[in-house]
C-alpha cells in the first residue's frame, strides 16, 4: 500500500460509520466499473481494427481532409 492511501485510509478512519461505508461503496463501484471497462475495450479490439483500416482505406483514395481544429 503506498503512503497516499494509506493517509488517505486514516484520514477516512476518522469519518462517522456511515460515511466510510458510502465512501468505501463508491470505491469499490469505481474499481469495477473499470472492470467492465477494460473488459469491453478488449472485446472491442476487432471492431476497431476494423474502422481503422476502414479510416486508413478511405485516406488513402483521397476522401479525408485535415483537421481545423479552429474550425470545431
């Protein structure tokens, strides 16, 4: 454990019952959304191999344009 969490965990320590147990809910939902994050991104690996070479396809026959960042 390194020394920010565990100055954060005695900073928490001190909380009423009830907020360390809101707090400790909301990490633990935090951790598994990301999770199903990271489980969905590695799912998704063919599908977006597939739209860049889609992307890379369609820049190579000339149908892409620069991107104006001023223009957004």
């Amino acid at each position: 454990m390194t020394k920010a969490l565990k100055k954060a965990f005695e900073a928490v320590s001190h909380l009423p019952e009830r907020e360390q147990d809101e707090l400790a809910a909301a990490i633990l939902e935090e951790l598994a959304a990301d999770e199903r994050w990271e489980a969905a991104f590695a799912q998704s690996q063919g599908a977006l191999e597939r739209l860049a070479d889609e992307a890379l396809a369609e820049h190579r026959v000339g149908r892409t344009k620069a991107l104006d960042p001023d223009a957004l």
